[in-house]
C-alpha cells in the first residue's frame, strides 16, 4: 500500500505525498528476507521474492527517486526523455512494468581517461535507468551475501577509504608481506562475458539479457553488444562484482599452507600481497589468470606488476561515483611505499 504523509495539502502531486522512509522499509524487508534465503540455499524462495520486490510499488518508488535525484537526471538517453516534475515521476512508477518492456539502445560518448585515452560510456533512457535501479534493489542482497570479504568497490557501507584501511593493515607491519602483485583487469566492463553472467547472476533472466544485448548508438548507426556491461547503467557495478567475487577463494586455493597472502579489491582493481615474489608469479598469478579466463577477462600485462613495498606502487581508487549519472568516473590513485 502506498504511504502518504499526513496532512499534505490535496493539491500536491501524488509524488509528493508518498512517504519516502515507509517505502524504504518496505523495501529493506524483502531485502533482509532475500539475504536470509540466500545463507540458507533455497534459491527458489530467493527468486519468488526477487519477484515480488520487483514488482512492488515500494520498489519502484525508490527506483524513479534515485534515477531522477542523481546527477544524471537531466542527462537523457536516445529518446530524450526526462523525469523532471512530480506529475513525470509519479507517471514513471507506473510505467515500471515488466510485462511488453524493451529495453533500448545505449547513446554512447566518450570521455576522457587521466591517460589521454577515452571511456566508453553507454547511456540507457531514463525509463531503462529506472528499471535498472528496481532489478539492482532484488540482486543486491544476493550479491552482499555471496560477496568477497575484502571487495570495497561499488558496496552499500564501504568506499575507498576502506580499502585504504585493509592495505595498511596487511602491509603496515614489520613481519607483514614485501611483496605486492599490483594487478589491473583489461578492460573489465567491456569484456565480462555475457554467458558467464546469464549462468550465474542470479536475478530474471529475460531482463538481464535484454541489458546486456540492447546494444548502443553510435554515429546513428546501432551497434550489438556481444561481450561486457555498459559503463553508466545503475546495476553494471553489481555484474562486475559478481563476476569477480571468487578471488579471494581462488587465491587462497593457489596458496595452501601459507600465510601472509592477501587480496584487497576495489571494483576491477585488486592487489595481492605475498611474502615473494616467487609465490605472486608462479602461483598466484597463474590463479588470477584461470579466474578471470572462466569469465571473458584478463590481466593487462603492461599495467600488471610484482612489485617491493620498499619500492612502493600505486593503487587506483575509484572514488564515490553516481552509478546511471552519465557522468564519469572519478579517479585517484593512492601512493603506498614501505
């Protein structure tokens, strides 16, 4: 049931009159009832409930609010659309259904990289967003409880700062590791393979294909998407999570009955800490390799190290940034030398 505040004036917009914290309670139910069938194993519950959070006004309340509140919102997609009034937003909710929607090509830009090259970046319209953000609220809980211990990018409740921390408590002391794998994904968002993700992310699979295969508009000409999740869509970050959560597992594998070995990640960048460089080459860096190869990716060579905390390396963060802004990525890169 929709909640309205008490007493607000009759000729408010509905918009205005919904209760914004009802709704999120709503919402953080299902979430928490979601979570709890995921620990458990009944993956049937955990769909049926996805369902029925997708589905709710609640959710689709919260949805239109955070793609019309960002700082995307008066970036529109192909078809020029903006939700920029109450009347526009409230009609939006309505429009948030599963049953005849197709979603649309991605407009791309290009913007510029601190190395001189360009980021690809897909615009969706803003209905797209929107649904986007309603699937992202079903497939978050999933993806919070299967994630990585040491995963700090793009998480509710984490950032770069505390990733920061983790680096400076595996590295800090003077018996911790010496040696760094400093490693860097090629191109991680364009080449996530979509079979991989159509296997394993669990959410409907109808929506997520539509996604990953709406293609994007270029010189007026429409081009596929065979491969990857597109730079500026609300639930591209999730897929990318997903798709890397298992690293830490694979590494420890690789790495049996010793000790010292650390993963922090944030987003597609990671290190890994190790008390050689011995172990970095010849068994956690062939473990990174077949980890990423199941899903598409692969280590870039030229920007991939084995480096002596003594001689210091950097570690790019990818600070605090609006998901479906449309606006590019901030970038920083954190200086640590022993």
């Amino acid at each position: 049931m929709t909640a309205i505040n008490a007493g607000a004036p009759s000729t408010c917009p509905p918009w205005n009159n919904i209760d914004a914290d009802a709704m999120q309670k709503q919402v953080t139910r299902l979430q928490m009832r979601i979570a709890k069938a995921v620990k458990e194993g009944k993956y049937g519950k955990v769909t049926a409930l996805q369902w029925i959070l997708t589905h709710s006004f609640a959710a689709k309340f919260l949805a239109v609010k955070r793609v019309t509140e960002n700082k995307g919102k008066k970036t529109p997609g192909i078809d020029g659309v903006r939700w920029l009034t109450p009347v526009a937003k409230y009609n939006a909710i309505l429009c948030l259904k599963r049953m005849g929607y197709k979603a649309q090509a991605l407009r791309r830009i290009y913007i510029p990289k601190s190395n001189g090259k360009k980021r690809p970046l897909g615009i969706p319209t803003m209905r797209d967003r929107a649904m986007q953000a309603l699937y992202a609220l079903a497939l978050n809980p999933v993806a919070e409880t299967l994630a990585d211990l040491n995963s700090y990018g793009f998480r509710p409740k984490r950032s770069a700062a505390d990733a920061i921390e983790q680096c400076f408590k595996v590295l800090a002391k003077k018996s911790s590791s010496k040696w760094v794998l400093e490693a860097d994904i090629k191109a991680c968002f364009d080449n996530i393979s979509h079979e991989w993700l159509m296997e394993h992310v669990l959410m409907d699979k109808t929506m997520l294909s539509q996604w990953l295969k709406s293609g994007y508009m270029e010189n007026d000409l429409l081009h596929a998407t065979v491969a990857g999740t597109p730079q500026g869509g609300n639930i591209s970050p999730i897929y990318a999570n997903i798709a890397l959560d298992g690293l830490e597992e694979a590494v420890r594998s690789a790495t049996k009955g010793l000790t010292k070995i650390h993963v922090v990640r944030y987003a597609d960048d990671f290190i890994v800490t190790a008390e050689s460089p011995d172990i970095l080459e010849n068994k956690v860096k062939p473990a990174v390799q077949s980890f990423l190869a199941e899903r598409g990716l692969s280590l870039s060579e030229e920007k991939t190290h084995i480096t002596h905390i003594n001689t210091g390396f950097d570690f790019l963060l990818r600070h605090e940034v609006t998901i479906g802004s449309c606006l590019p990525i901030q970038e920083k890169t954190i200086r640590f030398t022993g």
